[in-house]
C-alpha cells in the first residue's frame, strides 16, 4: 500500500522554518512563517499568559475530558470578544477547536454536509491553507480579485464587481483584518458594500479572524465582521488565539456560527459536534484554560490587552522604519505600502527570481510570493532587510 505514494509537496511556509534552521549564515533572517518576534529575536510568552498558567497550576484538580465542545466558558468568552453588542451575538453559537485551521475544517465540512454543491469564494490571494481545507473537505473554490499588484493595496472594484455574481449556493470567506499574505485590508465602506451585496444577493459571509488586536486594535480590527453580524440572517466564523495570545504551540481557537435564530445556530452546533467526533473528538485544553483565566478576570484582561497594543504599535514601528529605510536609499515613495499595511505581513511585489536571491546572496528567508513577516523583523536589522532590498529589486 504505502509503496503507492509518491513524495508529499513541501509546504510552502513551514518549510521555510527547516531550511533557516540548517542555514549556518550568522547573518540569516527568517521572514517566513508569522510569529511574532521582540527585539531580541525571540517569541515571547506573555505575562499575563504567565500569570494564568500559574494560577491553572494551582488550582487545576483534574486532567479528565473537557467534552466536544471544549470549555464552554472558553466559547463564551471569544464570542463576547468578537459579537458582544452586535445582534448576531444572541444568535450565536462557538466550538473550541485545534486552531483556528481546525475551525476552518469543522465549518467547512458543515458546508458541505449542509449543502454540497457550495462553492466558496476566497481572495486572491490568500491564506495558503484555506484552498486545501476547502477542497479537502469536498467544497468547490472559486477566487474573487483582491491585491493590486501596482498600488500594493485592496482592488475593490475588481473585488465588488467579481462579488456581485456570488448568490445563495455561494460562501464568501474574508480576512477580518490584517489580511494574510497581503497586508492590505478592505476598508469601512467595502465592508459596507459587502454587506449590502450578501444581503442583496444571499451568499453567506465567512470571516477568517486571526489576528484582531495586530492591526488597529482590539474593537477596530473586529468592525467588519460585527458590520456583517448585525445585518446578515447567516455567517460563519474562525478565530485563533495563536497571534494576539501568543498561544501558537497550543493550538487554541473557535468556530463560531450564527443563525437565523438561537435554535438554528445551535442546531449547526450540534452537527459541527457530530463532525468533530469523527475527526479530533475533543480539542486541546490548556490554551483555551489560558485564554480563559485571562479573558474571564479583569485584572489579567487589563494586562494581556496592554501587552497585545505594546506589540502592536512595535509592529507599526518596524513599519514604518523599514519604509523609512527604503524611501532614503530610493530618494522616493515606492514602498510606503508598507507603512500602510496592518498586521505582520506585508507582501513586497517581488517575483520569485528575486525572492531566491533575497536567500541566496543575504540569508534572508521570505515566502515566494514576496511575503515578509514584518513581526519577525528586529530593530537592529532594519538597514540590512533595506539594502537586501534595494540590491535584488534593482
């Protein structure tokens, strides 16, 4: 049987992490795969992460089942953080899940066991992973226009046009903010024309939030989503704690439906229950119980929030250095994109040629698609990454 498969394909970003391992270059900056990194090049665990892990080893009794579901506390508290005030809230429904990928799987295979004959649409581009759950679990892919490769920034014209021949069979999945692998978010008025269109025509919004608190803030990054979640009858959601928590090892996130109403929600609860019985059974308990403690106790919620803007505004910072940087060596304004861009990434127009060379000639490790993880960037190699820059681009 196993002599039947042929070799895997690598993944494109995870193995970025096993070549910057092997390289020996003291020189070598990995700008690949997307955690956060302080100025000393490490990632760090928050304190108010700290602190709820101590409090959990000292108050834990039991290491028994958490359930399908998860911690239904855990469930509450990210619906609160990203519905609360918004009429979808009352007609929601959450899931802990694996990650917010684990999200991504369990509703797509509720798509599908809804109705099969769902395609979903998904920017262009996107997050690598969202194709290969989408089809994996037997839904149709269709990509919408989303980057314009010349002004570095969202095309939403081509966007709204293309979104406009979605209708009722159709899932449109967004990046709630700090979109990934671009930078470029959609702003308040395409949000708006979105809602009106899924409104109009039917389709089901889908929001990928990964990064709320990485972009303009807590409550600012989750404005788009909470436009929709008070306007359309149904949307789905997937939200990770792996960036704004620091939690990337603990793979802790939420699936979160909401309905036409409370009972129709809860209803696809069941079902995304059913469905994860058959694959993961339960999901990981300590980073949920983490996020928990922390979201749960105001003092912790005071502290993580604190931390969460410190490295955000560090990010804005790095930011803008390196657009700073660039425009002194240019004498112009050609990458200023990058001080617009939100979250960590920022996707620099490069093709693949000079990507390579970024790698071969200056230990730099960025994503073919000229993606750099701004977030792993140090103050310190700030000039370096700029003359990288300018030496391949010419």
């Amino acid at each position: 049987m196993l002599d039947l498969l042929s070799p895997a394909q690598q993944d494109p970003i995870l193995s970025l992490s096993i070549a910057f391992r092997e390289d020996n270059r003291a020189e070598k900056m990995d700008l690949g795969i997307g955690v956060y990194k302080d100025s000393q090049g490490n990632t760090p665990i928050m304190q108010a992460v700290k602190a709820a892990q101590q409090q959990l080893a000292d108050s834990q009794t039991t290491k028994s089942y958490v359930g399908l579901a998860g911690s239904e506390a855990y469930n509450q508290a990210m619906t609160n953080l990203l519905l609360k005030g918004t009429d979808g809230f009352s007609r929601s429904a959450a899931v802990q899940t694996p990650g917010a990928s684990g999200a991504l799987r369990m509703l797509a295979d509720l798509m599908y066991l809804a109705k099969p004959i769902t395609t979903v649409w998904i920017s262009d581009p996107s997050y690598v992973n969202h194709k290969p759950v989408m089809e994996a679990a037997g839904l149709t892919v269709k990509f919408y226009p989303y980057f314009n490769a010349t002004t570095k920034q969202v095309d939403a014209d081509a966007m709204l046009d293309a979104l406009a021949s979605a209708g009722p069979d159709d899932v449109v999945l967004l990046h709630g903010c700090c979109h990934n692998p671009t930078g470029a978010d959609i702003r308040p008025e395409h949000w708006q024309a979105i809602n009106e269109l899924a409104q109009k025509n039917g389709f089901t919004p889908f929001v990928d939030i990964a990064y709320q608190g990485f972009g303009e803030g807590l409550e600012e990054d989750a404005n788009g989503l909470r436009l929709l979640a008070d306007s359309v009858e149904e949307m789905l959601i997937a939200t990770s704690c792996s960036k704004n928590f620091g939690l990337y090892r603990e793979r802790t996130g939420a699936a979160i439906v909401i309905g036409k109403s409370a009972k129709e929600a809860g209803n696809a609860k069941g079902r995304i229950l059913q469905l994860a019985r058959a694959t993961y059974t339960m999901p990981p308990d300590h980073g949920a119980a983490i996020v928990e403690t922390i979201l749960t106790s105001d003092e912790l919620t005071k502290q993580w929030k604190d931390e969460l803007d410190a490295m955000r505004g560090r990010i804005i910072t790095l930011r803008e250095g390196l657009s700073s940087a660039l425009a002194a060596r240019t004498g112009d304004n050609r990458f200023d994109f990058i001080k617009e861009h939100k979250g960590m990434f920022s996707m620099l127009g490069l093709t693949q040629e000079q990507v390579a060379k970024l790698h071969d000639d200056f230990g730099i490790y960025a994503v073919g698609d000229s993606r750099i993880n701004v977030a792993g960037l140090t103050e310190t190699r700030i000039d370096y990454l700029a003359d990288a820059l300018i030496a391949v681009a010419k």
